[in-house]
C-alpha cells in the first residue's frame, strides 16, 4: 500500500492509498487546498473541520453541476442522434422513391 504527505491548509496529512496512485493523491489533495484556501479567503479561520466541510460542500457542488450540464449534453446528443435518423430514414425514403421512378421511366422507354 502506498502512501503520500499532502498539504492541506499548511497541515500535513499522510494519506494512505494504492500503490501507484500518490501523484494522483497528491493532486486531489492539490485541489482541495485550492478550495481549503477560498474558504479561508472568504470567511476566515472558522475551524478546520467547518472549513474542511464547506470545501467538501463547494467541490459537492461543482460536481453537481458537471453532473447536471453531463445530463444536459447527452440529453442534446440524443436529440441529434434522433434528428440525424430521421434525415437518413427520409433521405432512404427519397432514394428508394427515386430509383422506383427511374426503373419505370427506363421500362416505359
């Protein structure tokens, strides 16, 4: 098992993870100090389990709304995906009533 020493608020932490994985660790960590330090900025020393928790919340919510403008891509792509069907299934729909036409009009010659 590895483990790597982060940062946090200029506390270090060691945190424990799978071998391998310290630098990806390390960078998680590297965001949550990012929002460690916004909430500190705004709001000033308010304990370190207070100020841990509103940047959990604060990243909750970035997630949130990846997950929401996710939904609403896929939603839009579906939609494209339906729109560009139908084009083909029109476009099959107009080839095939074409050469129709055309192999009468080659008999009728």
């Amino acid at each position: 098992m590895g483990e790597v020493t982060v940062k946090v608020n200029n506390k270090p932490y060691t945190v424990g993870c799978a071998d391998g994985q310290e630098a990806r660790v390390a960078e998680l960590a590297r965001i949550f100090d990012e929002h460690v330090s916004m909430v500190v900025s705004d709001v000033g020393t308010i304990g370190e389990v207070r100020t841990f928790l509103m940047a959990a919340l604060l990243l909750v919510d970035e997630m949130d709304e990846m997950r929401l403008q996710i939904e609403a891509a896929e939603a839009a792509q579906a939609r494209i995906s339906a729109g560009a069907f139908e084009i083909e299934r029109k476009a099959a729909f107009a080839i095939t009533d074409a050469a129709e036409r055309l192999e009468k009009l080659v008999k009728d010659a």
